[in-house]
C-alpha cells in the first residue's frame, strides 16, 4: 500500500533545529554586541575618571596640565560645563569627526564657584572599531555551529523516523489483513517503543479474535452439515406437492449457506491452494453459464486463447457473479469474454454505493429492492479472486446496471 507524499519527520525537524540554532545565535550576537559595547563605555568611563583625579592632583600642585588634560575645552558637553560642589562626572558624546569619536568625558572644577573646569577626554573609536570584527566572527562561529547542529539533528531525526515508520509499515499490513505482522524490537525506551508495543498488542487481541471467529464459524458449519443433509434426504421422502417443493427449496438453501460458509472459512484460514491447468476461458465460462441453468448472453468472439488458473474456483466466480447479477440486477445479464478479462453485467439499478465504497461484506446484501439473498456470493468471488492472482473490480455502467470485471493474471 502506498503511502501519500507528504513532508518527511527528519527534514521537518531538521528545519526546527536549524530555525532554533539561528534565533540562539542571534539572540547570543545581540547580546555580545550590547554587552560589548556597554563594557567599552564602562572602562573608557573608568579610565577618564581616573585619568582626571590623576591630572587634577598634577594641577593643583605643579599648576600644570597633564594626561591630554584641558581647561574648559569648547568641545565639552554641557552637562560637565558647571559640576556641582567640585564633584568629578563623566558624560557620553556621540559626535564622530574622522578617526575621533565616539568618546567619553570626565570633568573636575579647579576651585570654587567660576572656576576653570579640567576635563579629559577617552577617545571609543579605536576600541568601537572592533565590534564589526567581533560580529562576523559571531556570525561565522554560528554559521558553523549550524553546519554541525544541523545533519546531526537530522540524523537523530531519520532514527526516529526510521522507527515510526516501521511502525506504521507494521500497522499498515495488519490493516491489509497480515494478522501475524508484528513491529518486534524497535530500539529505545521512549514513547515510539511504547505506540510499538501498543500496536502488538493491538495485532495480537485483534488476530486472536478473528481467529476465534473463524473458528467458531468453521465449526458451526461444519456441524450443520450433517443434520442439514438428513433434512435433504428426509425431505426427498415426503409426499409430492406444493409443500414439499417448498421445503426442498428451503433445505436447499440452507445446504448451499453452509457450504458458503465452510468456504469461507477454508479461505480465511489460508489453507486453500489452487490447482492450475491450461485451460479454454471461453469454454470454462460457458460451462459456468450452464451449470447455473439462468438465461443469460455469452459473448466469447473476442477470445480464443487459454489460460493457465484453477478452472472449479474460475467457475465458482464467474457462477457467484452470474447469480447475483439475477438476484439483485435485472435482465438482461451479459458476460463477455476478452482475452483474459470476463465481464459481467446486468441492467439493474446497480452496486449500492457503500459496497463501492467499503467493498461486499458477509450478510449484508444492500438495498431491499436488490433481491434477496445472504451476501456471501461476491465474499466468496474476491477472495477466490485473490486466490488466483487475479484482479476483480465491481463498479457500475455509465449507462446503468453493475458491471463486475474479472482479469486473470499473465
């Protein structure tokens, strides 16, 4: 059974840890940078007021100016141009001309209240200039962590995909009717081991009920065989008349109910093999046609070749067909045989939709005004089908009526 396409589990999280790995190093550049920069300003602040204490000290005892100290320098921000009572304060300017800026300044007033005010100035630029460098090797550094993090994730990924996949492969053909398919080991101690062995569980109450079913039918079957067979006969004894056709006719029925229902179960069980010959398609198809002793056309001109199959179960569905096309369609009911394909069609109001859709099922024969009958006869047909390898497919005519298509395999 094949699959749909659809976007792999490994490359979907493949994607993830790549879309993770890029928002961490992202958010981890951002940071440095921000961090950066603020340890630049911090140390560049420290320094200039350290830088103005050490001149400040110089001025005061020599009358000289040291460490690129100045007096009330036009450049200075006016934040610094009246410190209070004396106190050192540093102040960020952003202003950049050529090599200089951004910087940072700290400024001290001399003396008292109108005095000179000292003032140094740290120049960022050099030390600004390195944060472009630090970002690309941010950049580069992420870029080849997510060249590593990115087929390791994947591979992690395809182990766990390699594991659900074996597990619905495994799901898949005990849906298709493998009764004895199991997921067995499927590695790890995670949620995949346990949906494993939920499945294997699952396989095994659902194969052990189906088993007993068929049992429980195979026997059931087989029982009614004898008493309906002393029904048979006592009922060939009893006196001509309406009352005894009426009763042959039930028995019969139920004769041929059992026998479906043994037949069944042989089919279920797998115990049926075919036993192939070369044999006329047209021949064993008319021959069908006759045994059913019903009025129905034959069109074999377009076949003269044979074929190699099991002609008792060919007939048994070509016979299962014919009937329920009588029983449930109307006339007139047409076989047609080309090459290897037989068609069998009846100008009835059709297949139901549900058995279109969901295919016959056991006891179930659709609509009243199909007929009657114990909905085995098309069962029967598919799994004999199947037997023999071969394809057969119920739709309805464009024009009307069912249309039942057997094709017999090469």
């Amino acid at each position: 059974m094949r699959r749909p396409a659809r976007a792999s589990l490994r490359w979907k999280i493949a994607a993830l840890a790549a879309a993770t790995a890029c928002l961490v190093a992202a958010a981890v550049g951002v940071l440095v940078h921000l961090w950066t920069a603020h340890d630049i300003r911090s140390r560049a602040e420290a320094r200039a007021f350290n830088t103005v204490y050490s001149a400040m000290d110089v001025y005061r005892r020599t009358g000289t100016l040291a460490d690129g100290a100045e007096l009330d320098p036009p450049d200075l921000p006016a934040a610094l141009r009246d410190p209070a009572d004396g106190n050192r304060h540093t102040a960020y300017d952003s202003r950049v001309e050529g090599n200089a800026g951004p910087t940072v300044w700290a400024a001290q007033r001399t003396g008292g209240p109108g005095s000179p005010v000292l003032a140094v100035q740290v120049n960022l630029g050099p030390e600004l200039s390195d944060l472009p460098r630090l970002d690309l090797a941010m950049a580069v550094a992420s870029l080849l962590a997510l060249a590593v993090a990115v087929p390791l994730a994947a591979y992690g990924a395809g182990l766990l995909a390699r594991r659900l996949r074996h597990v619905s492969e495994t799901a898949l053909l005990i849906s298709a009717g493998d009764l004895d398919a199991r997921t067995g080991q499927v590695g790890g101690r995670d949620e995949v081991t346990d949906i494993a062995a939920t499945v294997d569980k699952m396989a095994d109450s659902l194969s052990h009920r189906l088993r007993t079913e068929r049992r429980f039918t195979a026997d059931v079957a087989h029982e009614l065989r004898t008493p309906v067979g002393g029904l048979l006969v006592a009922a060939d004894l009893l006196p001509p008349g309406e009352t005894e056709d009426l009763l042959r006719a039930r028995v019969r029925d139920l004769r041929a109910l059992v026998e479906d229902l043994l037949e069944i179960s042989r089919l279920d069980a797998g115990s049926e093999q075919p036993v192939r010959a070369r044999v006329p398609l047209g021949a064993v198809v008319a021959e069908a046609l006759a045994r059913t002793g019903l009025d129905t056309e034959l069109d074999t001109a377009a076949t003269s070749d044979t074929v190699e199959t099991d002609p008792r179960r060919l007939e048994r569905i070509v016979t299962n067909l014919v009937l329920n096309a009588h029983r449930h369609g109307a006339a007139p009911v047409r076989v047609t045989v080309t090459d290897r394909t037989v068609e069998v069609r009846d100008h009835g109001p059709g297949f139901p939709a549900d058995l279109l859709r969901d295919g016959p099922r056991r006891f179930h024969t659709g609509t009243p005004a199909r007929g009657t009958g114990h909905g085995l006869g098309l069962t029967i047909a598919l799994a004999q089908a199947d037997l023999l390898g071969a394809d057969l497919r119920l739709t309805n005519a464009p024009t009307g009526g069912a249309l039942a298509t057997l094709h017999l395999p090469e």
